[in-house]
C-alpha cells in the first residue's frame, strides 16, 4: 500500500485506504471496524479515517468499487487498447476488474449482498452505471445519442451477471466465467448489428420518402 502522507487530505485518505478495505471486511464485514483496521495499518488516525468515509457501509464500497475503476484504467491505458477490436477491448476491460476483484472474493460477496438491499439499489445503480461508462469511455465510446446509454445499460447488466458467476467459479483460470462473458459480449456485439442495419435501413427509407416527396411537388399527379 502506497503511504499516506501526514498531511494528506479526507480524499486521499479515503483513496489510500481504499484497497486495504476489502482485506479486513473479508472478514469484519463492511463495518467500521475495516476502516480502522485499515487506517492502523497505513499510520491513519483511525478517528480522521472515520471522516472520509461519511456514508457508512456502501460509502465504503463506492471507494473501492473506484480504485478497481482506477487500477483498470492503469493496466490499459489507451495506447494498449488501441490494437484491440471493440470487443477485444471490452472484454480485456470486463477481465481487468475480475483481475483486481479476485484476491478479495468474500468481501466481493458481502459488497453485492448489501448492495442488493432494498434501500440500497440507487447506490448499487449507481455504481454499476458508473463501472459501464468508464469501460465503454476507455473503449473508446465518443456517443452522445441514445446509444450512450443503451450501450453502458446492456454492460452494466452483463457486468453485474458475470460479478455472480465469478462469485462461485472454482474453474482454472475462471473459465466458465470467460466464457459466460464471452457468450454475453457476443449477445451485445449481435444486437449493435442489428440495430445499426435497421437504423441504415431506417435511414435509406426516410431519404427515398423525401426524395419521392419533393418528386412530387415538381411534378404533382394530375
């Protein structure tokens, strides 16, 4: 873990403490009793600590929900990505957070648990929004249209089903889960063909219409 400096302020304890908080509510849950096993552990005044993460429990796994965000964006950087096919990419992103995920399953397990509550479903969209703009951003994504946000909603789902099968998967290198990922990117890379032949096709009749209009304002029927 990187030092925390002395000084530092409230978000750069929160992000330096980020990563060691998955280690202790492994075990202690997403308590508070993490944040001051993890502020001992980096020389944090334990009560300074308590400040940066306000919001409770999922305050606690937003922050670390952000250093998996961070430490994607580190590993595949936009020169790396450029070589890859969209899907390449998407997929190599999807598998980078599983990367940094991997070590801490439990707490992992206990994150979505109280993510899943009732009260907590805002946050838990939120933060599943979130993972998917900053995967299709990285990818390269520049839409403004509606394809922003069918594109970042199909991912967060398929991200969000990949999560529960990784959750549980004993295979070799997580194969079942890289192939339940690589069977929903497929459904995903179908569908953005699909739609962008019927947006084409939607197109080419509007064009034929008008022309076919203003044929008919030179040359009304008799």
């Amino acid at each position: 873990m990187a030092a925390i400096a002395e000084d530092a302020t409230l978000d750069e304890i929160r992000a330096g403490l980020a990563p060691e908080l998955p280690k202790n509510a492994a075990f202690d849950g997403w308590t508070a009793k993490a944040v001051t096993a993890a502020a001992d552990s980096a020389g944090v005044d334990p009560d300074v600590a308590a400040l940066a993460f306000p919001d409770g429990a999922v305050d606690r796994i937003d922050a670390w929900f952000a250093y998996v965000d961070a430490e994607m964006a580190r590993a595949l950087p936009a020169e790396k990505l450029a070589t890859m096919k969209i899907r390449e990419r998407i997929t190599a992103l999807v598998e980078q957070r599983l990367t940094t995920l991997a070590p801490e399953r439990e707490a992992l397990r206990r994150a979505l648990a109280i993510l899943a509550m009732p009260q907590n479903i805002p946050a838990a969209t939120k933060l599943g929004w979130r993972a998917a703009d900053r995967m299709w951003r990285l990818a390269g994504d520049t839409a403004t249209d509606y394809n922003h946000y069918t594109k970042r909603t199909m991912l967060a789902g398929i991200y969000a089903a990949t999560l529960s099968v990784f959750l549980d998967d004993e295979s070799e290198d997580w194969a079942e889960t890289r192939a339940f990922l690589a069977r929903r990117i497929d459904g995903i890379m179908r569908f953005e063909k699909a739609k962008a032949k019927l947006t084409g096709r939607m197109q080419g009749d509007h064009k034929l219409s008008l022309s076919r209009f203003i044929g008919r304002l030179r040359h009304p029927a008799i």
